[in-house]
C-alpha cells in the first residue's frame, strides 16, 4: 500500500494543512492526522508541521512492511517497537547519520504517546530512566528529566568556507537577486527558509536594519551590512518584477514569474552554481556557518551571536565557539604582552 503526505489547506485553524493519505482512496491515516492537529493547535510552523508528517510517514511504511497493516493501537505497540525502527533504519544500505535517526525517533515517541496515552508505558521502557539534568551553562537548579533512546552522534564540527570558495561562488551569479540572497545567508546569517520568507515591508533601509522572522515564529531586528543594502536596493530597482504579492525575492522569468520564490527555486539555484563554480560544499547552512565564524574571530560576544543567530539556546551557539591552535597562541601572546610586566631587578 502506498502513503503520500499532501497539502490541504483550510480555514479550520486547528486543522493541519498537511495530511497523510492512501492516494488510491483519499482514506486518512487518522493517528498521524491526529497528532498533526495536535502540534497545529501549538501553533507550529508549517514547515515544522511538513516536517513532522513526511517523519511520520517514514514510520508508518517501515510499520506497514512489518505488520501488513496501517493500523495501530495501544495493544500492538511494545517494548520493542521503537528499537525495532532504529534497527531498521541502521541496516540501510544508504547510511543515515545519527541526527537523522535520533529526530524520527523522537517524533514517533512523541506522536505515539500523544495519541496513545495508555500506551507509554509499553513503549521501550528499557529506556526511561529518571534522572537529573544539568541546567543550561550551569546556571540555576538541576531538574528532574526522563531518558529516551537515542543514538549516539558524533561531536559536531563547523567547516566554514574559505575566502576563495567564497570569492569563487560570489563570482558566479549575475543578478542582483541571486547576490543578495548570498549576501543575507553570508552577511547575516540567515537560514534559507528566513530569507524566503521575507517581505518587501521587512526592510528598513533608512534604519539599516531588517526584520526577520525564525524559527517558530520567533521576530528578530538585525543590523543591515550596507553590502546587503546595496544590492538589495539594486534588485528593488532594477531587478524585481512589478507584482502584487509582498514577497521580497520573486521567480525572475518563466511562468512563475514575479511569484515568491520557493525552496525548491533555491535548491536549484544552489545546485547550479555549486556546478558553475566547481564549490560543490557550498550550501545555504554552509554560508551561515561561515558567517558565525567570522563573528566569533571578530570577537563578536556570545550573546549577541545568539541574537544574530536567531538561536533559542545558547548551547546552539556553543558550537562554534572553536579556536584553532594558532588562534590560541595568539591570544596567549598577546595576553603575554599586555598583563606581564618585568620582574625589577633590586640593586645590589
């Protein structure tokens, strides 16, 4: 039987625009459906939402294959289900990193015990234990938290790009358009969906400043690089076509011209130019890493790379607070020669 995640929206606002159905008949998978509406009435994200279903979907065809049916309830759920799915997903021949493996978990665990509340219980159990969290950077009281199964992921390292990748793929666009969306990723540090989601009344350019809106709905003001504003006005005025939609970056040419551009618009926008330009790791979460970097060796504090960021815990930051070995010997050098002084030689 097939699955297919499709987009239905309605006016109902605690209805999930995205469902999960059997093509064939339109049935609904009505648990996975439940636990969408679920997480719509918190006011999720749609992408967030999309996000969830095509996880969920990822379980229900490893279930199906399994079980022979769609269908689930509190008595076929065990201890071993969920350790099941994690074995399954270790044995695929594409290896799937540990961070993959870990958020489908945790969205199943999630929407089972949600839809299933008699259940939890049976659900690995082997894994819950009570125990005490540390609280974030050491600051306040410990508080009482419950394991869930998890594998383990490998530490995760920043690689920024490097001047010339940059320089390389700078130098293969032609439009506005396409340097300005560089530009906000590089020289603010906007996520791809951020800068997709930018509205012509989000820029503030007599304030040198633009309005963002992150994850979880979450608005953020940023300084605008007067580089970014330079090439944003340039796109204004020459590039973008005259439209009645408020979206900031629009379709150039083709059918879909003068509509706001999509994230599959972006992929294959990126895509071309990793091609053109021969810097096959240049990606949109590429350039915003490098963006961080080069605030955390401009000496760019802690919180205000948090705020930059648009981060919701400081941890997140955390991680590129990286020094290099020639880093820390120039910091020691210089704290050397600025707080130690000659020891004074006493006259004979």
């Amino acid at each position: 039987m097939t699955f297919r995640v499709v987009h239905q929206p309605s006016t109902n606002q605690a209805r999930c625009p995205y469902r999960v159905i059997v093509p064939e008949t339109g049935r609904e998978i009505d648990w996975i459906n439940q636990y969408l509406d679920y997480e719509t009435l918190r006011r999720l994200a749609d992408i967030t939402l999309k996000s969830y279903a095509h996880e969920l979907l990822h379980f229900l065809r490893w279930w199906e294959s399994v079980h022979h049916t769609d269908a689930i309830n509190k008595d076929a759920l065990t201890e071993s289900t969920l350790l099941d799915y994690v074995r399954f997903q270790s044995s695929q021949e594409r290896e799937l990193t540990g961070g993959t493996i870990n958020q489908r978990v945790a969205i199943v665990d999630r929407a089972l015990r949600i839809v299933f509340p008699d259940a939890p219980g049976q659900i690995a159990p082997g894994f819950q234990q009570t125990y005490w969290q540390r609280a974030p950077m050491g600051i306040g009281r410990p508080r009482l938290a419950l394991s869930r199964l998890r594998v383990r992921t490998p530490k995760r390292t920043i690689s920024p790009l490097s001047v010339d990748e940059v320089a390389r793929f700078w130098s293969s666009f032609r439009t506005s358009r396409d340097l300005a969306i560089v530009g906000l990723m590089l020289l603010q540090g906007l996520r791809s969906q951020e800068v997709l989601d930018l509205n012509r009344d989000d820029l503030l350019l007599p304030e040198a400043q633009i309005r963002v809106r992150g994850k979880g709905n979450k608005t953020r003001f940023l300084p605008l690089a007067p580089e970014a504003a330079q090439l944003l006005d340039h796109y204004l005025r020459l590039e973008r076509p005259t439209t009645s939609t408020n979206a900031l970056f629009v379709s150039l040419k083709g059918p879909a011209r003068g509509a706001r551009m999509t994230p599959a618009g972006l992929r294959s926008l990126f895509r071309h130019h990793r091609r053109t330009s021969g810097v096959k790791i240049a990606n949109p979460h590429r350039f915003r890493h490098t963006f961080a970097s080069d605030m955390v060796r401009g000496g760019v504090s802690l919180p205000a790379l948090m705020q930059l960021m648009g981060h919701a815990q400081i941890q997140t930051t955390l991680i590129y607070m990286q020094v290099t070995p020639l880093e820390v010997y120039q910091q020691y050098a210089r704290a050397v020669a600025q707080l130690i002084r000659p020891v004074p030689v006493t006259p004979a």
